[in-house]
C-alpha cells in the first residue's frame, strides 16, 4: 500500500469512526495493519472502534497492545481505563486513569473519567473532586454536572444535587436527565408533589421517557390511595 492510499484510509477511518460506524472504520483499519501491525496509533483506534462496539474485552486487547508498544502518551491510559471501567473493573481502571493524570495531569477527559469510576466504587466525596476540577476549566460540561448532582444526592446533599442540576438547565432548558434527576432527588426526600411537578416536565420535554412515567404513575397512586 502506498504511503497516499494509506494516508487515504487512515483518514477514512477516523471519519467513519467520527460517523459511528465502528464496522466500516473497522474495515479500513485492517488494511493498514497488513503493513503495520505493531502500530500503536492503530492499536488505539482500533481499541475506540471495539468499545464503540461493545466489544470490550477486545478493546481492552488493543489498549495492552498498544502500551506494549508506547507507554508514553496518557491517551492509552486513558482509553485502557475506559475499556476496564465498561467491564465493570473500576478499581483497576482507576488505577489507569491515575496514570494518565501523572503523564497529564491537565487532562479533563481523563478527571471525568476517574470521578465516574470513583462514583461507581461508590467513593463520591473523590468522585467530587474530580468533577470540581473538571468545571473549573468547562464550567458548561453537562455530563459532569450530572454526575456531580448524582453524587451530590448519593450523598444526602440533596440540596446542592438540586442546585446542581438547575445549573444544568440554565444552559439547556430542556435537558430532560436533569428535570428527571430533580423529581428523583425531591422523591428520594419524600416531597411527592414537587417530585411529579418535575417528573411531568420531564414527560413534557421527553414524552418516551419512560422511567419518569413509571416514578410518575408510582407517586400518583401513592396519593389517591
């Protein structure tokens, strides 16, 4: 293969991969393994495209390959601690995301990484930190905010979880996670009123959102009984 069809099909990969059509990317990668196979660059897109896939067992594979051969960038932390972390293996994933931090400690990708996995240990005053730093510098990180309420209320902060999710709709008005969290949080604090006032605003944003019907319907029979 050529050096301009191979520069052809590397980036016809990462369009496809850009698209979310892991099996076509997937394709393109083959070829270009033919004359690279110990390329770490294409381990790593290849490690994306599994885990686009849910093939995370095989995403881990590319990851350890990868590192075998380029331990140096903190992206192939990163994306191995990603790939543990959708096994379910979070105290190991964390364990990579630190090493990401420790080639690139200003990555945000990999600090919200690590506070989900700290989430998911169910260590949220840690996963906390993470978020914080993370809004520092993208005050506007939807995702992070989520997570930050999620952990928020899992601590019995139920208060500064709400807060946490009305800065979410300050940005986007009609971000039907956040109005759900919001009813959720109210519910999980007994006030039921407030709880489907939320839960019905969630519908009206999203009417397939279904586990606001069901919390919905719950709270309503709770009141007519």
């Amino acid at each position: 293969m050529n050096t301009r069809f191979k520069a052809f099909t590397a980036t016809s990969a990462i369009r496809e991969i850009q698209k979310g059509r892991p099996e076509k990317a997937l394709k393109h990668l083959e070829k270009l393994f033919h004359d690279n196979p110990d390329n770490p660059v294409l381990w790593n897109l290849k490690g994306v495209v599994f885990g686009m896939m849910g093939e995370h067992e095989q995403s881990l594979a590319c990851y350890d390959n990868v590192l075998s051969h380029d331990s140096a960038p903190s992206v192939y932390w990163n994306n191995k601690g990603l790939a543990l972390q959708n096994l379910g293996r979070f105290s190991e994933a964390e364990e990579m995301y630190r090493e990401a931090l420790n080639r690139d400690p200003s990555s945000l990708e990999t600090k919200y990484n690590l506070g989900n996995a700290l989430q998911s240990m169910e260590r949220y005053d840690e996963a906390i930190i993470q978020y914080q730093e993370v809004l520092m510098n993208h005050p506007d990180h939807i995702l992070t905010m989520l997570n930050m309420g999620n952990a928020l209320a899992s601590l019995g902060k139920y208060e500064e979880a709400i807060a946490t999710y009305r800065n979410i709709l300050e940005i986007v008005p009609d971000y039907p996670d956040a109005t759900f969290n919001i009813g959720h949080t109210y519910e999980e604090t007994e006030d039921h009123e407030k709880a489907i006032q939320w839960y019905n605003k969630t519908i009206n944003i999203d009417p397939d959102y279904l586990h606001a019907r069901e919390r919905l319907n719950v709270l309503i029979k709770k009141r007519t009984s």
